[in-house]
C-alpha cells in the first residue's frame, strides 16, 4: 500500500515549498494514501481539483481572462496520455494543451475556508474543439455551476483513448519490474493490462494483482535487475530486520524524531520522500538512458553503505530510546541458527534478490562466522554456548560481534542494493 502511496506522489509529483500551506501538503499525501489501489481515473479527478495541486501548478490562477496552461499541460503529458514511446512526442495537439486549460478555469481555493471551490464567474464558458487526436470532441460550455462538469467532460475524453491505460500501466512496470520495455514485453505484457485496466473501469487493484502474480514478474531475467530506491533500500533494511520504533501514543515526540532521522537519510541518498523534485517526479523512473542507475553515484554509494554500517553498528539513539537492528534477534529467528551454512543461506533469502556462488559463500562463511577457522563447529559451539547462557556478556558478545560483521558485510556489497 505504502508503495502505491509513493508511486502516486511520484506520479503526480508536487514540491512541497511550492505549494506551501503544510494542511494542503497532507491533505495531498492523504489523498494518494487513501487512493492508492483505487480507481485511476477517479484519482485524475481529485487531483486536478486537489488544493495542492491547484496551488503547485497554478490551477487557482487559472481564469477565462488569463488561462494558465500548467496543469493542462501535465494532465496529458504527465498524467494520463504521455507521450509517443516510439517517437518521444506528444500525439495530441499544442491547441489541445490550451483547451484543457479553458475548460479546467473557475477552479481555485478559497482563503477563508482552505478548501477548492468552482467559481463560475472565472470560468471560460465557451465551446472547446479538440484535435483530430481526441476525434474533434467538443467540450460544450456550460455557465453558473455547471461549468464545473466540462471538467468531467474533458477527463472523460481523455481517458477515451486507449493510450491512458497503457501509459499507467508502462509507469508501473518500471516501478515494480524493469525500465527497459521492448517490443515483446510491449505486446506480452503491457497490452494485456492495459486491457484489464480498461475492462476494469480503470480500477488499479486488477492490473497490480495479475502483474504481481503472473510468471513474468517472477521470472529470475527480471529478480534483482535494478537498482533500489533510497526509500526501498532504508525502509527495506529496517523492516527486513525487524526494526521497531517507539509507540507513537505515549513516545510521539520522540517516535516523530526517529522518523526524522531516517527520512534524512534518504533525502541525503536522493530521494526527498514525498517531494519529488518537479513535476516529472524523480529522474530515475524516467530519464533516459540511465533511469535507475541515477540513485548510485560517488556522493550516494558511501552514504548507502554508512546507513547500514550504522544502523547495524549502534543504531540511532533518542532520550534513552534507541532503533537499531538486533543482530542475534535477527538470526534467532532464522530455521537454525546453529548451521552457519543454514544461518548464511538464511539471512540471504531475506536481503539477496540474486544468488550468491558456493564459492563466495564459503569464503564469507569462513572469513565472518568461523573466525577465519575452517570447522563449521566454530560457529556452533559459540552459538550453542549462547543459547545455553544467554545472560551471558561474554558468550553473546561472541555472536553478535561477529554477526554484526556479517550484516554489515553483506549490506555494503554490491547484491544488496538490487532489488
């Protein structure tokens, strides 16, 4: 769900600065949240009339004396139509762009209320001809109140074309699965849910279903073959391991500071969550040639590796309270513990997406767990000898030294920032 919610703010990516009312800016999140496997098209709607949106992309400004073409602009471009993947344009009309913009006048927000409103008087009541692209539809012009419904007009129009569905459906393939889309996924794949998302009223849950339980997205071509996001890779670290926060009821302030904390480190990797840094949304899941190479680079690689090598080393700590990951909790809750073999194939189903070599296993097993000894008994007498004691300081520092080593290990290598 959460990762619906931040595939929607990218999407529809707005800068919080820019909007700059805070009760907007959640308001926003809230309805991404609430939306997030709900129906698209009616997402588009509340979007376009949406307080945040209307300020971020001047909507409120936009009038039948001064049409403001922003938001008619991303609403097809961005939004819903995208452009042409064979050709990189847009296949509906400049004059589209300018239409849209007038059927879409009269919304803005009030300033004692903080909430959206129609107002009729700034409304373009004229008739509104599209292109050829749109079958020269005709947006008929409406006066007084009504003028509110040639916005469903024109979302109905758009969402007549059957590139809509395969626009949505090609952004999320590149958020779950893979950035490149040749022909063969093209037909195969993206086709057929376009299919079912059209068949299905534009409701997002089918397609998400079929695409997370079909053969192809677990196809091992498509495991491990990109790089994470900074919010994938922090997030992903904490609930891997199991990390737990202070409860929010009683310890707000400080369960609030945690979070702080770690939404900083993802923002210093890259990704400001929530805030994506224009429209477009964060370059990684669109600029050509690189897309998800972006989020690795010589600043974000070492502050990738100094998260993890923190988080499992000491942790954050706030008035007494600390989150860090718990490295022998962590491998209590692996099948057998007392195997390093078992333990080191373990803990690599949880953080691996891609197979590690025998070899590389063994190297790692030997160098970490064994202590550079070569019997396997190394590491289960100490971890017998633990369980056996566990008040024991010296019998867990045994253990957990050097599973601390080993996390950090596996986390700074190259597999772990596959997903």
């Amino acid at each position: 769900w959460e990762k619906m919610t931040l595939f929607w703010a990218n999407h529809f990516g707005t800068e919080t600065n820019d909007i700059g009312v805070s009760h907007f800016v959640y308001k926003h999140n809230d309805l991404l949240r609430q939306s997030a496997l709900g129906n698209f098209k009616q997402l588009v709607k509340l979007v376009t009339i949406d307080e945040a949106m209307l300020r971020y992309l001047n909507g409120y400004l936009n009038t039948a004396t001064a049409p403001d073409e922003n938001y008619g602009r991303e609403l097809q471009e961005l939004f819903t139509i995208g452009k042409n993947p064979v050709t990189g344009l847009a296949d509906y009309a400049e004059d589209d762009v300018k239409k849209a913009a007038k059927v879409l006048t009269g919304w803005t927000i009030n300033g004692t209320t903080f909430t959206t409103v129609f107002n009729a008087a700034r409304h373009d009541t004229s008739s509104k001809t599209f292109s050829t692209f749109y079958n020269s539809t005709t947006i008929a012009g409406r006066t007084g109140t009504a003028g509110a419904q040639e916005t469903d007009d024109l979302i109905n129009m758009i969402f007549s074309k059957p590139e809509v569905a395969k626009y949505i459906v090609r952004k999320l393939y590149r958020w779950f699965v893979y950035y490149i889309i040749d022909a063969t996924t093209e037909v195969n794949v993206i086709v057929p849910l376009a299919d079912i998302l059209r068949n299905n009223n534009y409701d997002i849950k089918p397609v998400l279903s079929t695409l997370l339980q079909s053969e192809h997205f677990f196809d091992p071509l498509n495991r491990g073959c990109m790089i994470k996001s900074p919010v994938d890779h922090v997030i992903g670290c904490l609930r891997e391991c199991n990390v737990t926060f202070p409860n929010v009821n009683p310890d707000y302030g400080d369960a609030y500071g945690m979070w702080n904390y770690i939404y900083g480190w993802m923002t210093s990797m890259g990704q400001n969550i929530g805030d994506p840094p224009n429209v477009s949304g964060w370059p990684a899941y669109y600029q050509l040639p690189q897309y998800h190479e972006i989020w690795i680079n010589s600043d974000t690689l070492p502050k990738r590796n100094k998260f993890t090598d923190t988080i499992v080393a000491n942790g954050y700590t706030r008035n007494g309270k600390k989150i860090q990951i718990d490295a022998v909790a962590f491998a209590r809750s692996m099948s057998n513990p007392s195997d390093p073999n078992i333990l080191l194939n373990d803990i690599l189903s949880v953080l691996y997406r891609v197979p590690l070599s025998t070899a590389a296993k063994q190297s790692i097993k030997q160098q970490i767990l064994l202590s550079n000894q070569v019997t396997d008994s190394y590491w289960t007498n100490a971890w017998n000898a633990y369980i056996a004691n566990p008040n024991s300081t010296t019998e867990y520092n045994i253990v957990n030294s050097r599973l601390k080593t080993l996390l950090q290990y596996l986390m700074d290598s190259p597999e772990y920032q596959l997903s």
